[in-house]
C-alpha cells in the first residue's frame, strides 16, 4: 500500500499527492526542469516554497567552483 502525503494539488477537481518523485522546479540558471526533494530544501525550517531556488547539478557544480 502507497504511503501519500497530507498534502496534494487539486487540478481539475481530481487530487494530485506530493510525492518525493513528483515535485519539480526550475532551475534559476539554466532554465531547465529538475526534481526536487521538498524534505531536504524545506526541512531546516529556514525556507518557504515562494522564495526558494533550487539550482540543478550542473549549475550548483559551477556555483560551488567559482
């Protein structure tokens, strides 16, 4: 049996759960879609999902060089 969140999306009268293979974000850089582990960004406690950035790898790689 499938664990769900207590939290969805509602799209067309139909509930969509968040689960930890089914959030996505954009990555600020690049542009380019990528998942998103909503525990680890938003778990400290020090986050909110309306200011949050989520760099995709190949940007925080060259984030973290320079």
């Amino acid at each position: 049996m499938k664990h769900y969140s207590n939290f969805y999306l509602k799209f067309k009268n139909r509930k969509i759960y968040i689960e930890e293979d089914n959030v996505y974000t954009i990555c600020p850089e690049c542009g380019r879609e990528h998942i998103v582990d909503l525990v680890e960004v938003l778990g400290s406690g020090d986050a909110d999902l309306y200011s949050t950035q989520v760099y995709c790898e190949d940007c925080s790689q060259k984030r973290l060089k320079a």
